[in-house]
C-alpha cells in the first residue's frame, strides 16, 4: 500500500510535499523559539539556564530509552502497516505510561537524597518526562499514519503556548527559572490532547485489541535502537554533562547557549529528516532507489555545508543580536558545532536508510562508536582548552559517526557521491572556523571567498535539484510524476 502511493504521487512529490508541510510547523516554532532567546539570556542567569539546559539533556536520554524507542517503532510500522495503525497506537501508549512509572520511582529516590534547593526541579522534571514523552511519541505516531497535518498542527500549538507561557511566566509574574519548565510541561501536555481529539475526531484512532506478535515485531525493532538513541544523545549531551562537571555550571550555560546558533541549521535538518524517514520507508523496495537515494544525499549534503558557511561568516552578527551580557562570548563555540551539525545530519540520512531496512543493530554500532570517541575526546580537551574543547570533540565524533554509518549504508544501496569534492568542502569549513575563531585580519574577506569555494564545488548539485524542482512544477500542468 505504501508503494502504491508514492508510484503515484511519485518519489519527489511526495518528499517535497512532505516537506512542505514540515517547513510550516518547523519555521514558525523555530522562528518564535529564536526569538525567546534573548529573553532566556536576559531574564535567567547562567546558571539557572546552565540547570534547564541539563533538564533537557536529560530528557533526551530517558525518553527514548525508557519507552524503548516505542515513537520510532510506530513510525516505521505505522507506514508499513496502515491497516494495524490502531494496536499500534495501543502497544506504544501502554509502553510510555510505564516509562512515566519508572522515571516517577526514579526521581522519589533522587529527590530522598539530593540537596533540598533542588527538590522541586526533581519533581518538575517528572511532571516534564510524562509530558514529553506522551508528545515525541504523537508525533511519531501520527508520522507514520501520514497524518502529517496533525503533527504540524501540534508542534504550532506547541510553541505558542511555549511562546505565551513563557512571556507570562518571566516578564509578567517573573518566576525565572520554575517559569521556564512550566511554559514546557503545559505546552507538551496541551499539544498532545490537541493532536487525540484532532485524530479521533477524524477516525484516525480506532479502539482495538493488543496485537501480541505485532508488540513483538516492534520491541524487536525499537531495543536495539536504545543503543542508538543513547549514542546519538552522548554525542549530544555528553559534552555539557562533562562542561558543566570540570568548568563549572555557569560555563555550561554559555556552552548551552552557543548551541542556539546550530540549531537555525537545525531547522533544516529537521524538516527533511522528518520527511526523508517517511520517503527512505517507501521507496527503499523500489528498483530506482539507489539514483533517488544519490540525488537526495548528494543535495542534503550541498545545502546543509552551504548553510554552515553561510553561517559561520555571519556568527557575530547573529550572536550580537540573540546572546545578552556574559552569554555574548557563546559565539566562538558555534563554528565547530555548525560542523557537527552536518555530520548529525548525514548520519541521520544514513540511519533512515538503514532503519528502512530494519537494521537498527547498524546505527546502533555506528553511534556507540562516536558516543566512546565523543567521551574519550572530551576529557582530553576539556581540561585543557574548556568548552571550546568540547565544541571540537563533538564536531569529530560526529565525523567519524558519519563515516561507519557511510560504510554500513552501502551493504544495502550504493550512494555515488564525490568523496574528494566533500572532503575539500569540509577542510574548507574547518579552515572558515580557525579564521573567524582566531580573528584574523580580514577573516570576513576570507569567509567570504571560501564560501563561494564550496558553492562552486557544489553546483553540479545544485543543478540537479534545481533541474528536478522545474520537472516537478512542470509535472503539475502535465500529470505526470517523478
């Protein structure tokens, strides 16, 4: 059934619809969330912002590991299967409400002993991990019925009681940081009845009976991915959890903050890494997959090394305008996190791939690796060159992460892409980031310049997609598909 549709809507159509849809929800929650950041950095101090940050990265490691991953079984399984879309449902839910219970044990045992100052943030982060996990698993669950507008309709309403809260809660009652996590708790938990009722009304949840070989199917599928989530969230956090250990917590939050800068890449990455797990799903049966599978790797990877230069000539800028008082100095850790951006987003591509075929065991050996890289590197670095240190472990692990996952990938599809050119293109970058973070004279010229390098080297690239966005809006008046 899966098939059947994208053969009619055709493999682009249906991605670029996809991301279409995605851009929405993506640009305006990211967009409204960008531009809180000063208010972040103007209301809460350093360290305040340095004990929400780890909350969160908090979050990302339990919440996967503790529903076993449930969101991306459902998912993967949702597109497969529409007919079984409700046990699907069922069997995630009943796994999220016993990832609440065991993280409410936990923090009753974490809040007998901590210090007193931060009980309540013991029992918010409680009241956080239901909300949250209750969420990521909707969205992943509507994602594989192909409901995409209820996941754009609930990650809007997601940001706007975040956004609203959050003006109501710093600048209006001015509750700093117990404002900041509660603006969260009720945005997850409202946006995820928001998006029941939507799909109930619609007939897309349907009560059924547990389905046993079904729940097996998907344990099967989502254990071996903990070892992925929980690689891909040392990658992520390891690096803050160690800052915040031998620099200090305050020095953590201006780290946390250089992150902000990223995630406007990030944006990106988001929407076609939505997009790309629904399409890499369909079309990995399809006997042109290799071509598709080339075309979109190959012009991922020139926009998102574009978007990074870009990024990097203009981080000053873009720092002088979101980052208040001490947070300013956040600006020389982005460019190394702007690199590992582009490997994270690679490895995702990669990883749909290899979770289409239902091989998480790969992925999952893939972030192991740069998690222990990522770890070993960091405290190395950190103790000599701090934060900076850590912005440049993350940055190789994330490459070396992206190379094992290139390797695994290509057991199943060959990528064509030009090795050297994207080896050229991300020295290019490396040498962007030591002349902005050096101040070296001129270092705008110079950014400038080796930014329209990396187009240049790219524009073969360019011209394709291009060549394959004109086919489709000529596709539109014709009926055919591509």
């Amino acid at each position: 059934m899966a098939s059947k549709e994208v053969k009619k809507k055709g493999k682009y159509q249906y991605l670029a619809g996809n991301i279409a849809l995605f851009s929405v929800s993506n640009f305006v929650s990211k967009i409204l969330v960008f531009l809180l950041v000063p208010l972040y950095t103007g209301v809460l101090s350093t360290f305040e912002y340095g004990i929400a940050d780890m909350m969160q990265v908090t979050l990302l490691l339990l919440v996967p590991a503790l529903t076993l991953n449930m969101g991306e079984a459902a998912l993967r399984f949702g597109i497969e299967h529409a007919d079984r879309r409700g046990s699907i449902l069922r069997i995630g839910l009943t796994y999220v409400i016993r990832a609440d219970a065991i993280t409410v044990g936990l923090c009753i045992a974490v809040f007998a002993v901590i210090d007193p100052q931060y009980r309540l943030y013991v029992l918010l982060f409680a009241l956080l991990f239901a909300a949250n996990s209750l969420f990521e698993f909707l969205i992943l669950y509507f994602q594989g019925c192909e409901a995409v507008p209820i996941v754009v309709i609930g990650s809007v309403c997601s940001t706007a009681v975040i956004v609203i809260s959050n003006i109501v809660f710093l600048l209006v009652i001015r509750i700093g940081l117990n404002g900041y996590i509660y603006s969260q708790i009720i945005a997850y938990a409202l946006a995820s009845v928001v998006m029941f009722f939507i799909a109930k009304s619609v007939g897309i949840i349907r009560d059924v009976n547990e389905d046993e070989e079904l729940k097996s199917q998907m344990l099967l599928y989502g254990t071996p991915l903990i070892a992925y989530s929980t690689g891909s969230w040392i990658n992520n956090a390891a690096d803050r959890y160690l800052v915040a250990y031998i620099c200090g917590v305050a020095v953590n939050g201006v780290y946390g903050v250089a992150y902000k800068i990223p995630a406007i890449l990030m944006v990106f990455q988001r929407i076609f890494a939505q997009a790309w797990q629904m399409s890499a799903t369909k079309s990995y049966k399809d006997e042109k997959s290799a071509e598709f599978f080339t075309t979109m790797y190959r012009t991922y990877n020139s926009f998102m090394v574009i978007g990074c230069a870009v990024l990097i000539l203009l981080v000053n800028p873009i720092a002088t305008f979101m980052f208040r008082k001490e947070f300013y100095e956040a600006w020389i850790y982005v460019p190394p996190l702007l690199i590992s951006v582009i490997f994270g987003a690679l490895t995702g591509f990669l990883g749909s791939i290899c979770l289409a075929y239902k091989d998480s065991r790969s992925m999952g050996i893939a972030t192991s690796v740069g998690a222990v890289i990522n770890v070993a590197l960091n405290l190395v670095l950190i103790p000599y060159f701090g934060a900076m240190g850590a912005a440049v472990a993350t940055a190789i692990s994330y490459a070396i992460m992206c190379i094992i996952a290139y390797i695994f990938v290509r057991r199943y599809v060959y990528i064509d892409n030009n090795i050297l050119v994207d080896a050229l293109a991300y020295l290019i970058l490396v040498a962007s980031s030591i002349a902005m973070i050096g101040r070296i004279n001129g270092r705008y010229v110079i950014c400038s310049v080796l930014s329209a390098v990396i187009v240049l080297l790219y524009h073969k690239d360019l011209t394709v997609i291009v060549g394959k966005l004109w086919q489709m809006v000529k596709s539109r008046f014709n009926g055919k598909t591509i």
